[in-house]
C-alpha cells in the first residue's frame, strides 16, 4: 500500500516537479509525486523535445536539398511523415524510459490521477488524501487560443502540429513568438507556403528589437511570409481549409491555421482558490523564494509570473526542494535564464536587452560582432550576428545572438551574464579555433577596446 504522507507532496511531474522531487529525494526527504498523465509533461512528450526532433529532421532537409553549395551530389526526394514521427516518438520514448528509472532508483512514491488541493498539507487523487509537510504546485501549461477562435478541425495547437500525419501545403501561424517561428521554420523546411500573422510591430517580440530585424530578413530570404502589427479577426472553415481574416482587410486561405499565441497557467480545476491560494489571472503569484501566501506551499514553473521555459521550472524544482532541505540557496535571477528559440536560424540571449538595459542602467554601450568574421560560421554558410549590452564601464548586461546553432553558445554567455563579467575578463579567455564561440570572445576584445577581426 503507497504511504499517504511523506515531507513532500507535489502537484504535476513536469520539468519543475520531477526535478523538485529527485532532487528533495537526494537530499533525504519523502516525496510523492502526484502526475494524472505522464512524467517529464509537456516539455518532453507534447513540447520541447519533439519540436527540436521536427526542427533537426528539417535542418537535415534543407542539408539535403542544399548540397550543392557544399561540392556534394544528393537528390532530395521528399518527406516520409511517418518516419519523421517515428524518429521523434522513439527520442521521447526513450527520454521517458529513463525518468521512470530515475524515479524509481531515487524512491520517489508515484501516484497517477489528477490531484485536488484540498488545504495547505493535503492532495486528493482519485478519492485518497495525501498529506504532506510542504506541498509543492507544479500544474504546467495549456496551448491558449483567441477569444471566439475555438480550436479543432482545421484550427490546431501545437499538440495537433507535432503529431500530423501529413505536410500541408499552406499554413497560417497565428502568433510570432517562440512557438510560431519554430513551426513556421519547420513546415518550411518541408515545403509547405507559410504566412506567419503577430500583432506586434515584429517577430520575436520579447527579444531585442536587433534579433527580431536579423531574423525577419533570413525569413524573407527563406520565402516564409509575415504579417507584422496587424490584428487577426476571424477563421472560416470549410472542407477543403481555413480561410484567415485580418483587421487591415486580407484574407488568407490555408490548409490549416496554427493557433501559437502563447500559453496559459493550467490551475483551473485543482482547487487552488478554494483551498485559499491567492491567484492573478490564473496565475500563482510567489515570492522570490517560490512561496505562495500559504505556508508550506509552494509553486514552480509555468503557473508562477514569467518565463515559460522547461528549465527555469527544472531549476526553480531543485531551488524548492534545496530551501525545505535548509540549503538556503541563491534566489534564481529570472534575466539570467538562457532563453533560445530553434528556428533555422537560431536566436538566442540572457540578460537584458538594450532597452531594458538603458532603463536600469541610464547609460549601456553595446557591440555587435557579426557572424561574416567567423571561420566557422563561413564554413557552416550561416548569417547572423552576436550582439553584447554592457552597462558603462560596467559588467556585460545582456548578450544576443542570431544564426544557425547559436543556441550551442548560450552556454557560456550565461556565464558571463551570470557571474557579472566585465568584458575585460573574457577577452583574454581563449576560444578554439575554427569554432563559433570565437564570435564571443571577439566580440569581448572589441568591448574591452581591442578589437581584432573587426571592420570599420
């Protein structure tokens, strides 16, 4: 029989409960873990891994298509959907073959179902009362819509998106962040006419405005359409497709429309506001050291304020399970979370944008190093560009970057970002050569004022 009390309940098995609850078993605590689907959540089998195997299988289309540049002979001969899938559900089957192991080797006690908050120490799931010292809330995400657009038929998600059976051969993306580009990027890769509609004045619109025109221009070139600044204001469905209407007139026809607008806080229907949870538009507000206004409660990941990225939760879980454990850890800088969208080509930052930058700072100095100076970046046949934000004289604030696999590079400049260096630290770091961390490090050398390879 599964004990009914442990140190620690958790509400949801995502990035942000998983790793709370491994990581608390490590350090000695009880843990039961409360998922009504499957472990790892949306980020492994309905998000994050899938559409990076979709993005790869893409990226490996374009090689393919494109081998000519490069001196070698191939013929592209199409898509095999059903491969394509098969090579996706294989990476996450095996992905969620080891959590489970994880789970069982660190003792965590599983309970399938929906869980119920029943008060500040109690979960129901399926009629049982779970008590635990500290509960944990780790309910995730849901894909949201526009009011009046419902979704169904021709009308998806990105759920929908990831499991087609078939490439159609017009799509409208509603929505140009994160998501809307992913997609869009891939269904070009696989030749499909896309048009991407964000009523935002850009693409990419919570990155820095330097991204958001690098990227618009490698779409432009890539033949992927976008609308930009303009409302949409209806859907039509017929047998045969969709038909998309704007607020400046156009319709557009499509075989399906994409709904990525974004995604809302799945807390409805788990008693939070009953058992006394203060909530903000369905949201689960916390202090910086993830606690509700309940004690001995606490929320992670995409139902708290702010960034909605599988490994803010999976740090945030490790940050709840360390402070119960009397760890007394750091509370986690929300501007030093790497944040890459996988679009062809990638985007990447930390850290503020220059905009931002100005408002905390007053005075920034920024450099951009553009890609056109890397070896590597050449041999790749990849454009972009690395941008730094610096506060004057002062440590380097925000770092952005555009162009195929920069999203590798992120790694470091979370560093630098993180550990507050100035960029007289990291000029004289040394970057391999040919590779393209070397745009970092020369874009540091120009900013500490000894620019290298660097024209004008």
């Amino acid at each position: 029989m599964t004990d009914t009390s442990a140190d620690l309940v958790i509400l949801g098995g995502g990035s942000g409960g998983y790793a709370c609850a491994f990581r608390a078993a490590e350090l000695g605590l009880s843990v039961i873990l409360v998922e009504k689907d499957k472990l790892g959540g949306t980020c492994l089998h309905r998000g994050c891994i899938p559409t990076k195997a979709l993005l790869h299988a893409a990226e490996v289309a374009d090689s393919a298509r494109e081998a000519d540049q490069f001196g070698v002979k191939t013929a592209f001969e199409g898509i095999d959907i059903d491969g394509v899938n098969k090579y996706k559900d294989g990476i996450i089957a095996g992905l969620y073959k080891g959590l489970q192991g994880l789970a069982k080797a660190h003792k965590v006690t599983m309970v399938e179902g929906a869980g119920t908050l029943v008060d500040a120490k109690t979960v129901e799931v399926n009629g049982t009362r779970y008590t635990g010292k500290n509960l944990v809330l780790a309910t995730g995400s849901y894909s949201k819509t526009l009011p009046g657009l419902e979704l169904g038929g021709r009308v998806i998600a990105s759920e929908q998106a990831l499991n087609l059976d078939h490439i159609p051969n017009k799509v409208v993306v509603l929505g140009g962040g994160v998501i809307g580009v992913e997609f869009a990027s891939v269904w070009r890769s696989f030749g499909a006419e896309v048009t991407v509609v964000e009523a935002l004045p850009h693409l990419v619109p919570n990155e820095d405005e330097f991204i958001s025109k690098r990227l618009e221009r490698a779409f432009r070139k890539r033949g992927i359409k976008f609308k930009t600044g303009v409302k949409f204001t209806g859907a039509t469905q017929t047998d045969s497709g969709v038909s998309v209407s704007l607020e400046n007139g156009e319709t557009h026809d499509a075989d399906l429309l994409l709904v990525a607008v974004g995604r809302g806080p799945n807390t409805a229907g788990h008693g939070f506001e009953a058992a006394g949870v203060q909530m903000e538009r369905g949201f689960v507000p916390t202090d910086e050291r993830l606690r509700t206004n309940l004690p001995g409660v606490y929320a992670v990941g995409d139902i708290v304020p702010g960034l909605q990225l599988a490994h803010r939760g999976f740090q945030q879980g490790i940050f709840i399970a360390e402070d119960i454990a009397g760890l007394n850890p750091q509370p986690i800088d929300e501007s030093g979370i790497p944040r890459v969208t996988y679009c062809h080509p990638e985007v990447a930052s930390v850290g503020l944008s220059e905009a931002a930058a100005k408002e905390q700072y007053g005075s920034v100095e920024t450099f951009t190093y553009d890609l056109a100076g890397n070896g590597k970046s050449q041999i790749l046949k990849t454009q972009g560009a690395v941008k730094l934000v610096r506060a004057t004289d002062g440590p380097v604030v925000g770092l952005h970057l555009v162009g195929d696999r920069v999203g590798e590079l992120i790694g470091e400049a979370q560093l630098i970002y993180n550990w507050e260096a100035l960029p007289e630290d990291v000029a004289p770091l040394v970057h391999a050569h040919p590779s393209q961390t070397e745009a970092l490090g020369e874009a540091h050398l120009a900013l500490a004022g000894k620019p290298l390879h660097v024209h004008g």
